[in-house]
C-alpha cells in the first residue's frame, strides 16, 4: 500500500470512527420550562375607555410548559382562582425547583346597590406543581391589596408588595409549606418587589412617590433603612440582571395607564455605594410589562400604548408594543420595537433567552417572539388560552 493510499485508509476509517461514535451520542432532551398565565375575566374596557366590571367567580391560572417545544407551549392545567389586571404583571412567581406557584390576588368585584366596585383583597394561593394536574393547596391571609411578589434563588422567602397597606409581606418557604413571617412597613403604597440574585437585598417600586425603595435581607430578616431612588414617573415594575450588577425600572407615566407621552426606563447601577439612577432610556407611551433575559445582554418594555383608552383618543392605538432593550455592563440602549396585541401586559423570557412570550390581554393570547441577535423578530407564531392574560411570571423573570 503506497502512501497516499495508506492517507486515504486512515482518513476513511477516522471518519468511520466519527460517525459510530456520534451514533452512540445522547440525544439533546428538551428540558421543560414552567410558565403561569393568570386570566382575569372580571374587567374590561368600553369605546369610551371606561372600566367594565362583571361578577367575581370566572378567573383562571393556567399553568403552561414553554421549554419542550417553545413554538407550541403546552397548558399542563388550569385552576379557578381570582386574580386581576389592577396592579404589574408580577402578582405571581414560580419558586427555583419548579415545586410551588404562588398567586397574589389584589382586587376584587362587590356589588352594593346595584353598582360593581372593587375591593381590596388579602389573600396568596399557593399551588403544588409536581402533581398531575397541578393543585392549590393553602391560601393565606397576607397585606391589602397584595400585588407584585418575589422569591429568592434558594427557594425559601419570598416578598408581596400590599399596595393598600403600604407594606411587603415576608414569607418563609419550607418545602410545600408557606407561612407568612413578618410585614415591613414602607411608608407609602409598594406595587411591586424583586429580590438581587444574592438573595441579600430586594428593590420595591414605590409606585405613587416616583420612588425605588432598596430592602436589606439578613437570613429572614428583612429591613427597610429609607433608601430611596429617584426613578420616572409612575414606577410600576423592576427587574434586576442575573449578575446582579444593574437594575431597570419600567415607569409607567400615568398611574398604570396610557397618556399619549413617552415614558422611561430607569437604570439603577446596583454596585454603586448608595446604588443610585444612572440613566434612563425613552421607551415609549406606558411601559408595565418588564423582563430582562437570563443571559443579561438584553430586556424588554412592554408597551401600552393606549390599546385600552378611548378610542377617539389621539394617542389610541389597537395593538400594544415591546421595545427591546440591549445591555452592555452599565450601558443600557433602545434597540426595536415590534408591535404585538391588544393591552400587552405580562413578558416572559425562554430559558435560554431565543424567544419572548407577550400576553395580549384584550386578545386573550400570547404572542411568541423570538431574538436574532440584537433584533427581536416576529415568529407568527401565537396561543390562545382561556381567558385575558393579566400576569405571566416563570421562574426565570
């Protein structure tokens, strides 16, 4: 066998050698990846923009698979429990194992002399995800109107912003067992909270002061020293970045509604002694929606923009919007913007941060989103559910 020919056998067996072993290679096994979508079937709009209210007693959680096959999620079950669109997207968290849900309901509908109103509630389901359908097993009694909520990465305390009663409920988490622990008192009305990665401090948007209110937690002692940061208008909804190092506000402009103006991201330097605002990003008219992805390069705002005022309004629009938003260390930038459904309200980020899901609460779907690059894109993709999507939380965002 001459020297080329001997080239040519080695090749050819190295390249056998290849192919066996990729043959006997395991295949890469969708990983499933929780979501929950609470509907809330008590509130709507009129063509003057005005609040509709029906009875109290149609309200659903669905609990949704996004990671087996992200372009097709899968509801895994539903449960009647009331929940509603007064407050962020954020009354409802999953915790790190995917064992438990938790599920703020912050209003609800009574009907006196013949004229519906809301009412604070008081009250935080608590749902057992490893059984087949999901459950609720426990309600407490927690703050009024408890709204935005968070649980840290160890799985073992979680925070409930009380809008009503200017506090955040702290709860300790102890395997399928939640029990409420303590009530720190902010001052002024909390509509939403977010523990750092660290789990040794928590942000809570002080929604009618224009204010972010930084939290010290010490094992499961949680502590408010009034350190306040100055953010937008309205401050409705924040997130941190998965290295901790920075966080973004969504500051909403007009007290959870649309008014025609643009509004803000503010970007919180979390490293910096106080941390403080260091910049702000223009986003558009009514950002509530706010999720950063796990990888931390990218966020987004979810818009309003006046997709449930009047429609004779000037700034009305019939769909809603999400503005991608690029994150390089403490730099924050505008990237696109892609316009979705109806009241686009709760975003939730696939684990490995290619695609976004946006829930259209006039529409009752979500829209599937995907990133290519720095470029959030379309996929055509959507999924009906059951009812008006008024919250979506994973345990990712």
């Amino acid at each position: 066998m001459n020297t080329l020919t001997g080239s040519l056998a080695a090749l050819t067996l190295a390249a056998l050698a290849a192919l066996g072993g990729c043959t006997n290679m395991t295949p890469t096994v969708p990983q499933r990846q929780l979501m929950l979508v609470a509907n809330d079937e008590k509130q709507a709009w009129n063509d003057a923009g005005g609040v509709v209210l029906s009875p109290q007693g149609k309200d659903t959680v669905q609990i949704l698979d996004i990671g087996t096959d992200p372009l097709a999620p899968k509801v895994l079950g539903t449960l009647q429990l009331d929940n509603t669109i007064a407050g962020p997207p954020t009354n409802l968290a999953i915790t790190p194992g995917e064992t438990l849900a938790l599920v703020a309901n912050s209003l609800n509908v009574v009907e006196e002399n013949g004229v519906r109103k809301q009412v604070p509630d008081n009250r935080l389901f608590v749902i057992d995800l490893t059984t087949v359908p999901p459950k609720l097993i426990d309600t407490l009694t927690i703050g009024k109107q408890p709204s935005g909520l968070t649980i840290n990465r160890a799985g073992n305390l979680a925070l409930v912003a009380n809008r009503a009663d200017n506090s955040v409920s702290v709860l300790r988490i102890a395997g399928k067992q939640v029990s409420l622990i303590d009530t720190v008192p902010m001052g002024d009305s909390v509509a939403h909270v977010r523990f750092t990665p660290d789990g040794k401090r928590a942000l809570a948007a002080k929604f009618t002061t224009h204010k972010i209110a930084l939290l010290e937690v010490n094992g499961e002692k949680v502590s408010y020293n009034k350190v306040d940061m100055a953010a937008g208008l309205w401050p409705y909804n924040v997130d941190v970045t998965p290295d901790g190092k920075l966080a973004l506000t969504a500051d909403n402009g007009n007290s959870g509604a649309s008014d025609g103006q643009v509004d803000t991201v503010s970007v919180i330097d979390m490293e910096a002694m106080p941390p403080r605002v260091v910049d702000k990003v223009v986003v558009g008219d009514g950002p509530e929606g706010l999720a950063i992805s796990p990888t931390g390069k990218h966020a987004v705002a979810v818009i309003l923009r006046g997709s449930n005022a009047a429609k004779s309004a000037y700034f009305h629009h019939r769909e809603g919007s999400v503005v991608l938003l690029k994150i390089d260390g403490k730099k924050v930038t505008r990237g696109n913007e892609v316009v979705v459904r109806g009241l686009p309200e709760g975003a939730v980020w696939s684990a490995d941060g290619r695609y976004l899901y946006v829930g259209n609460f006039i529409d009752q779907d979500i829209s599937i989103l995907r990133l290519d690059g720095d470029t959030l894109v379309p996929t055509g993709k959507s999924f009906a559910l059951q009812g008006h999507p008024a919250a979506m939380r994973s345990k990712i965002n």
